[in-house]
C-alpha cells in the first residue's frame, strides 16, 4: 500500500479540512474535542497484549513496519484519540441523527495488530462500546473506501448483530481478504457507472432487510479518479452521488449515520479536501443542519 518517496498518508488534511469547514460559515462550538479512548474501551476489541506493546512501545519490527507509518508515542496518542473521536461521533449521530468526525475509519487494524495506515480500529471499538452499553444493539458498517475493511471484516466475522457492508477494489491492498458481511468486488478502471449501479443493488435494501439502529459510513475520498493508491478511477461527480446514495436513503429509513473519513490519497490533496468537504456539504443539505454559508 505505501508510495514510495514522500509518504502517501496525507495527515495534513485534517487541518486543511477543519480550516477549510470555517471558512465556509462553521463555528468553532460546532466543533466538539474528543477525550483520548481509554485502555478499557480499547481493549474491548484490541488484545491486552497488543495493547501493551503500543503503550510500551514494544512493537517488534515486522509489527511496526505492518502499520506503514513511522511509529512513534505521537502515532500512538494520535491512534488512542481517533478512536475517542469516532466514540463521541457515534454517540453525537444517535442524538443528533448524523455526526462527522474529521478522521475515523482506520479500517485495516485487527485485535492483535495494526496495518495499513491504522494503528486501532476505532469503528470497532466504537459499536462494541455502545452495544455493551446497551445503546444500540444492531449496527451496520458501510465501507466505501476503495480498500476493503479486512480489520472490521474480521473482527465481526461472527457477529451476527454486527452487518459489515464493503465495496471496494479487488485488485489492490490488501491481499487476503477475509469476508464481510458482504463484499462488492471492483477492478481497476470500473469507473462511475458500474460502482454507482453495484452500490444502488444493496442500499437502501440493505436498511430495509438488516434495519441497523445506527451506520457508520466510511466515505474515503480514494476511489477518486486521481488517487496514488486505488484505480477505480470515480470521478468527483460519481462520489458525490455516492454520498447521495448512502445518506439520503439512511435519512429515509430515519437510521442515525456517523460519517467517518477514512481513505484518501489524491496527488494533490486540494481534491481530497474537496471530496471530504463535499460529503459534508450533502449531509448538511439532506439533513437540514445550516453549519455552512
């Protein structure tokens, strides 16, 4: 998955995202910091042992270099406060019916490992701590990354109450694929037209068969056209109509939805600002919620 040369993990978009949000009209009150997960919540997904060796640093180097990122106390707090965030965004969606967290969707992170660009799988932790909170009981993962969430695949593989939906590229990162819920697998060069037809065969219906009492919508920007690292080559236009898809049939079917970023790897990361931005244009528009001029 890593690019060569200057690392593809563009973590400067969260900034440009959040100054981006108030340019546009957004308050800072609309704005909500996260505390960092506890050790507790982590580790109702996580292994203890894994756990521990984030805390003490004691990843062995096959361990760290899995991750593709420089490991650091940094990684590690940036990982436990993701998590956190994508916690309060859940809780905020089930008050509120939709909420964005700018980050989220580290997908690819298993219990006792992390890879791919994800340290802790914070939509994981997430369900699991509502679900044993008893504040929701269904839950319903909709990855439209261009990667397939092999992390969340695994770790609900025997969850019944737990329906994770991807669709993604099948020619690409990551190599084993364990299977979710349901897979709707695409090739390179697919393009608008066969990912938007293959998303509209399963939503809204799943809504309607699985009836989840909350989605949290992986919305990665990397199926774009432009992207270093995905080749399903969608097209602005194509996304935001994904987008469409995805939250005006979960505003039909009044199901709350956590927005979460996930991927995004564009050549110039101006478009993966863009792309986040605009899917937060259209949960503002379909929800009703004025944030923005």
């Amino acid at each position: 998955m890593v690019k060569t040369g200057n690392h593809a993990f563009p973590s400067r978009k969260y900034r440009l995202l959040y100054e981006k949000l108030l340019y546009m009209g957004a308050r800072k009150e609309n704005f909500l910091s996260p505390k960092t997960a506890s050790i507790k919540d982590v580790c109702l997904v996580h292994s203890e042992k894994y756990v521990k060796k984030l805390l003490t640093g004691g990843l062995s180097p096959s361990e760290a270099a899995a991750i593709e990122l420089p490991f650091s106390p940094e990684l590690r707090s940036f990982a436990f406060l993701c998590v956190g965030g994508t916690v309060l965004a859940a809780e905020k969606a089930l008050e509120d019916g939709i909420s964005f967290h700018i980050g989220g969707g580290f997908h690819h992170a298993f219990p006792d490992h992390g890879e791919g660009f994800c340290v802790l799988n914070d939509v994981a932790v997430a369900i699991e701590k509502l679900r044993r909170e008893g504040r929701i009981q269904k839950a319903l993962v909709v990855d439209c990354d261009v990667h397939q969430g092999n992390g969340t695949a695994a770790i609900f593989l025997k969850t019944d109450d737990v329906f994770t939906f991807s669709i993604h590229q099948m020619d690409l990162y990551p190599a084993q694929k364990p299977a979710s819920s349901l897979d709707v697998e695409l090739w390179s060069g697919d393009g608008d037209e066969k990912y938007l037809a293959s998303l509209r065969l399963h939503i809204p219906q799943l809504y309607s068969t699985f009836k989840p009492e909350l989605i949290f919508y992986l919305a990665g920007a990397d199926p774009y056209k432009n992207d270093q690292l995905g080749g399903l080559k969608l097209s602005i236009e194509g996304l935001k109509e994904r987008d469409r898809i995805v939250l005006e049939e979960a505003r039909r079917h009044k199901i709350p939805v956590v927005i979460l970023l996930a991927g995004g790897y564009a050549y110039d990361i101006h478009d993966t600002v863009s792309i986040h931005l605009n899917t937060f244009k259209i949960a503002q528009k379909i929800h009703k919620k004025p944030f923005l001029r």
